[in-house]
C-alpha cells in the first residue's frame, strides 16, 4: 500500500515498516457513517484467511 492514505501513515512518516492491503473504500471511511452495517462478512473473512496465510508463511520461513 505504501506510506500514505490510511491507518499506517504515521508509522511511515516515522520510518518504521508497515504493510497492508485495500479491499476498497467506502465513501464512509473514518467518517461518522462508518459503522457496522457497511461490514461486509465475506469479504472480512477474505481478508482474514490473507492474513492468516502470510503469518503462516512468515513464521514457517523464520529460523
């Protein structure tokens, strides 16, 4: 995603590594509409398994 733009900026901005994806954004984001309702299950357990396979990965690879 690269520095900029969403939650990890700051860490960027402060040269620490930070990494992520975007399942795309609503017109909502961090506006007082984004709420529950504009949760989407499957694309939450989507972007779970993403995550859960990577940390997999990692830790399989680490001496």
């Amino acid at each position: 995603m690269g520095v900029g733009g969403s939650d990890n900026e700051s860490f960027g901005n402060a040269g620490i590594p930070s990494s992520g994806f975007s399942t795309g954004m609503s017109d909502c984001i961090h506006e007082a509409c984004d709420d529950l309702a504009n949760v989407d299950p499957a694309t939450e357990a989507t972007s779970t398994n993403a995550l859960i396979g990577v940390l997999w990965q990692l830790a399989a690879t680490r001496p």
